[in-house]
C-alpha cells in the first residue's frame, strides 16, 4: 500500500487479510445462527471495520490491556482469544469466554488481558485510566488500549478519561473507531466540531487521524504510539475513520441513510482494498487466498459444532459470580 | 374497541400529547432518525418536524438535564432515555436536580417533566440492559413513578404525567411493546396515583405492576381453574404508592403474594410487605410472600435469564401453597 511507511513482510500482509477474514466470516455466521435463534440478545456486527482492531493488535504484546465496546467479536478474536471459546459464549453455553453470562456484548477473557465487551456507551473508558493508573503505580511498561465508537465522545465520562489520562500522564491507547453513526445518529447530529481527534489534542494528548480501512496504516500509526507510550510520552489518541457496512444491531431498518452511501463506503472496504492490493502488486495467488478462507471456514465450523456440543450451565450456579464467593445468607 | 400494541398505545399519547399542546417536545437518543430504539417514535419526526423531535447525542447526563431546565423554562418536554440501565448515567440530575429543585427553593420552583424509559429483562440483553429500577427512583421524594401494565394505562397516563406539576417517570417494560389489547373506549381511567384492581377475588391478593402484570393476571386464570378466587392489584403507580387500595385487598382476601421483577432486597417488594406489616397485619392469614427477580445481575443465557426473574408457574405454585395453608418456614434466599 503506498501510504505505508512500515516495512512490511508479503507474510504480514497475508496474516493481516486472514486475521478480518476472519472476523468478517465468523460474524457472518453468526447472522445465520441468529435467524436460527441460535444466539440471542443485542448482535452487533464490525462488518467493515475490521481493518482497526486487526492493525491495533498488532502494536500489543500479551502483557498489554485491552477494553472495547459491546461491537467487540473483532477485538475479541484479533487479541487471540479462541474462536470457540467466543461462539460459545454467543450460545450461552457454560464453555465460553463469560462463561455464558456474558453474551455477545461482554466478552471477556482475562488470561489475554482482554476486560470486556462493555454495553455502557463510554463505560470502558474510565475502566482503562484505572487500569493503566494501576500499571504506572506498579511501574509496569505496559500500554492500555481502550476502543470506542464516536457516539462515545458526547458522553462526560470520555472528557472526564482523557482529562486525567493526560494529567496523570498514564500509558493508554485511545482509539477511537468513528463510522460516523451512532446508532441512526449522523455525526453532523452528535456533535457540534466534528473533528474528534482535536478534541483530544484539546486535553493536551498526542492525537491524529488515521484511515481505519486501511489496516497498514493503522498498525503502523499504533505502532508508533505504542512506543511513544512506552517509553513514557503519556497518552495517545487515534480516531481512526470507518464506516459499518450493516446495520447498528440486528434490529435496524436503516431508515437514516441511504443504500447509495452504503455502497460507495463498501468499495473502499478494508478486505477489498488489501486484497485488491496484494493482487494487482502479484503478491497474493488466487489459490493462496482461497486456502486463507478455506481455513478459516474450517476453524468457523469447528467452532460452531464446539458451542453446540457444549453444555449450558446447572441451574444451581445462577447465584454464583455475583461476589467471590456465593453470598450465605 | 380496537384491538392495539403497547408501542402504539404509547406512540398514541406522544401524538396526542404534541398536538394538542405546542410546548410537549420529545428528546432522546434514536428518537427521530432511528424511529425510536424499540420503535415507539417512528414516524413521528416527519410528522412533528426537527424542532420537536430531537435526536440528541449520547450525553444521558446532559439531555435530561437539559429537560429539566426547559421543563423549568415553560416547556413540556418528554425526554426518552432508551433503556433504564442508561437512567443510572442521569441519575445526579433527576435526584440532584428534578426530586430536589421545588423543595429547595421553597415552592418556587415547578418541574413539569415526563421521563419515559424501557426496562426490563427477558430479551437476553443481559446485565447492562435489562434491569427494573423503578423502586430505587420510587424511593425518592419528588418524583412521581408510573408504570402502566394495560394498554388503557399506556394510552391515557401520558396525558395525566404531563398534567402533572412535578417530575414523572414512565416505565416502560420491553416484553410488552408488541403485546396487544383492546383500547378502552374512553380515556376516563382511574388517575395516575391510584391502584387498580385488574381482577377481584376473595382468596389471595397479588400485588403487582407493570411487566409483571400480565403473569399475575395469567396465573390468576390458572388458580381460577383449580377453584381458586384471585384478586389482582396494579399499583400502576409506584410513588406515590397507593397504599389504601392495596390494605383494602388484603381486608378483604387476607393473603398477599407479591409479584416484582427486580431484586427482593431493600425494593418495592419490600415497601409493600412493610406497609402491610404495618397497617394489615392482623388482617392477614399467612406471611406476606414475595415472587421477585433473583439477586443476580441479568445473566445472558436464556435458561438462566430465565430462571433469575418471576415466572408464571412459580406465581400459581406460591399462591396454592399459601391457599392450602402448608406454608414453609418462611425462605431465606
Ligand atoms: C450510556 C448509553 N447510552 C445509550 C446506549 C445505547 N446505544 C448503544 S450503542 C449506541 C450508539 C453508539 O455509537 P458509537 O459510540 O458511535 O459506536 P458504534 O455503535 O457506532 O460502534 C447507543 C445509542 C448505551 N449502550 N449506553
């Protein structure tokens, strides 16, 4: 890609375009078990975003925290947490990632560092202040990645976080996924200056925008904040620019805007444009990527035959998880 | 005597409510654009225009506040907050602000408020939308608490909470948006504070609201076929609870089982017990029973969303047990 200023590997490339594969597959089979009311609840899909969770994660190591919104398969699966492990939870089954607490909207998986699917537009990020003020007071060298949508930038608890990341200096990674509607609400309609990364630079944050379909340019624009963090210059604040190429949830007739707009966005898709790329600079063969989704339609199924067979939790658990251990009473 | 859903029971008040009067606004999040979050608002934005619908960004905090003052300013404002969970965001406002203003001010100043929100489980939606707070914001002086079960109550209380000089809450329960009934032919029902009696009877008073209405009123029916003679009591209005209509009942039943979606603890379940222990107690035949979502936030998986909130079978089998007079030693969970 040309406005790449990474060095990049043909196998980078090649494992970036199979890691939203990925994404983009397994949500839509989720679609198909949600008509099959084999998942339930709110669904909220990253359709089109892909290309920012994907190149975020790359600029993380294992050590690193993440936070994200309820829109959050992506993420999810982008930090490694396993495939089956989400699908099961998305069936509610006592095998997945929240032990079927959770659902679609809370994922989460520790052991990854990864705190959570949070439903509270705007609800992550104060969590993320924390988590990175807890790492700074025990000196540890890791980053917090906290990822939002732009609707999230109306609400005071964004203003609160990014004020006290930037007066405690703390290690995090903002990153904030504008697709420009917050549910059906346009940003014209959501916010009186539009440009979201001057509101960060207000609070004094290094702040830029970045073009979220591209995902060279977003791990490489994550990378260089990720070193500027670690190496102490506090918080840095990405809007990347996107577009969600379905609806809000899986409840929205679409109403505020247009099928035309739709599509025009979808051309410049972040699957279509690397895979374009690799094509017309002869780095990928046709059969290369038809085995990159071959695989990837094998791990789909594994994981949806893995959440069938897994069992739903006793009925005798429903109190417990509530505090560390079942209130006696 | 036509046949309606609670959307449009709702959506029918919003349209009367802006017609008639030029000051009644709606605000809130997806009202206009989106056609409302569960749909309750659609279409209106073509019909009132922009400067009557108004699509605010996320800032729960900020546009419910904004209400209050507007509401302080001459307006009549309905101000949506799409699901009750999102309420807690504009907590300091309606407590700090809307309860405490007229009373701080010594009577100068008036709150003329509607705030209407959903709530409720049983969608999945699990624990960051679907809990029922209405007994914590009927815990608060200043506010007055509406929570209509029947489509009359969803068509006609708009109209009275707008009336109202004070600030009012509406719930909303999602289970019920799609739920249909007969529009009574008048809009003459009972007035917002008043408890209702859906159903008389002479063995057992169930004592409900809201959501949970519609169990209380079919597992009625069940006892019904067993030989039993229910009574069911909406309390429709939560603050100020009417507490006449409900010791009434049990003068008359001398037995009440509670019905109450949210958590046992330190809620309305619990107002209502302590209102009979006070004021009933030696009308009573058996311990006051209470049916009430388990101490859980809502869990996503169906059988345990399930099993965490009050069930019809659960209702007949407290009531018949109560009926029968084997009563247990009063549960601890
Ligand atoms: C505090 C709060 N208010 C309202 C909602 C309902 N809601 C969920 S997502 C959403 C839109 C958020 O848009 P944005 O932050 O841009 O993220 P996107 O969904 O576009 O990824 C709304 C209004 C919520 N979950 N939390």
């Amino acid at each position: 890609m040309s406005s790449n200023k990474l060095h990049v590997s043909r196998e980078h490339l090649h494992f970036l375009l199979k890691q939203m594969i990925r994404i983009r597959r397994f949500e839509e089979r989720c679609v198909t078990l949600y008509s099959e009311e084999k998942i339930r609840g709110f669904l909220h899909l990253y359709n089109g975003e892909e290309a920012i969770s994907v190149g975020v994660m790359q600029a993380l190591n294992s050590q690193d925290a993440v936070l994200a919104t309820y829109r959050e398969h992506g993420h999810a699966l982008a930090r490694g947490v396993p495939m089956n492990d989400i699908m099961a939870e998305m069936f509610g089954k006592q095998t997945g990632c929240s032990g079927g607490r959770g659902g679609s909207m809370h994922l989460f998986d520790i052991s990854r560092r990864f705190f959570g699917g949070n439903a509270i537009v705007a609800g992550a990020l104060p969590l993320a202040v924390g988590l990175a003020l807890a790492d700074k007071m025990q000196q540890r060298p890791v980053v917090t990645c906290c990822f939002f949508g732009e609707g999230a930038v109306a609400e005071g608890e964004f203003h609160e976080s990014l004020n006290l990341a930037k007066l405690w200096q703390l290690p995090i990674l903002f990153i904030c996924e504008n697709n420009r509607y917050a549910m059906g609400n346009a940003l014209e309609l959501e916010e009186s200056n539009q440009n979201i990364y001057l509101k960060a630079a207000n609070y004094g944050l290094a702040s830029q925008v970045v073009d979220g379909m591209n995902v060279v340019d977003v791990e490489a624009a994550s990378q260089l904040a990720c070193t500027a963090i670690r190496n102490g210059a506090g918080p840095h604040f990405i809007e990347c620019q996107t577009y969600r190429f379905r609806g809000h949830s899986m409840f929205d007739t679409q109403l505020y805007r247009s099928s035309s707009e739709i599509d025009e966005w979808k051309k410049m898709g972040p699957i279509i444009q690397l895979t374009h790329w690799l094509k017309s600079n002869h780095q990928i063969e046709a059969e290369e990527l038809q085995a990159m989704e071959q695989a990837v339609d094998r791990e789909i199924d594994a994981a949806v035959a893995d959440a069938e067979n897994a069992a739903v939790e006793p009925l005798e658990g429903l109190l417990t998880h509530v505090y560390a251990e079942a209130p006696h009473e | 005597m036509s046949e309606i859903s609670f959307r449009d029971a709702f959506k029918a008040a919003m349209v009367e409510a802006l017609t008639e009067d030029s000051r009644v606004f709606l605000m809130g999040e997806d009202v206009g654009h989106y056609g409302g979050c569960y749909a309750v608002s659609k279409g209106l934005l073509d019909d009132f225009g922009a400067q009557r619908i108004i699509d605010t960004p996320l800032s729960e905090s900020g546009f419910v506040g904004a209400g209050i003052g507007a509401a302080i300013g001459g307006m009549r404002p309905i101000v949506e907050i799409m699901t009750v969970n999102f309420s807690l965001l504009a907590l300091d406002q309606i407590i700090n602000n809307a309860a405490t203003l007229r009373h701080m001010s010594g009577g100068q100043v008036s709150v003329p408020l509607v705030i209407r929100m959903a709530c409720g489980a049983g969608k999945q939606l699990a624990a960051q939308h679907s809990h029922s707070f209405e007994g914590l914001y009927a815990h608060v002086p200043g506010l007055k608490v509406l929570y209509p079960g029947t489509i009359g109550d969803a068509r006609y209380m708009l109209k009275m909470a707008l009336a109202d000089p004070d600030p009012v809450i509406i719930f909303e329960h999602v289970m019920l948006y799609n739920q249909t009934g007969t529009l009574p032919e008048t809009d003459n029902i009972a007035p917002m504070e008043k408890a209702v009696i859906r159903k008389t009877g002479t063995d057992l008073s169930i004592i409900t609201w809201g959501g949970c209405l519609y169990k209380a009123m079919q597992a009625a029916e069940q006892l019904e076929e067993q030989g039993y003679n229910i009574e069911v009591v909406d309390l429709r209005c939560l603050r100020p609870l009417d507490r006449d209509t409900i010791i009434d009942s049990v003068r008359r039943t001398h037995k009440a089982l509670i019905v109450d979606e949210s958590w046992k603890s330190v809620g309305m379940s619990a107002e209502i017990s302590a209102t009979l222990a006070e004021q009933a107690l030696w009308y009573l035949d058996a311990p006051v029973r209470r049916i009430c979502g388990i101490e859980v936030p809502t869990p996503y998986a169906d059988h345990l969303e399930k099993a965490s909130l009050p069930q019809v079978p659960q209702i007949v089998e407290a009531a018949v047990q109560m009926l029968q007079s084997t009563i247990p030693t009063p549960e601890v969970k």
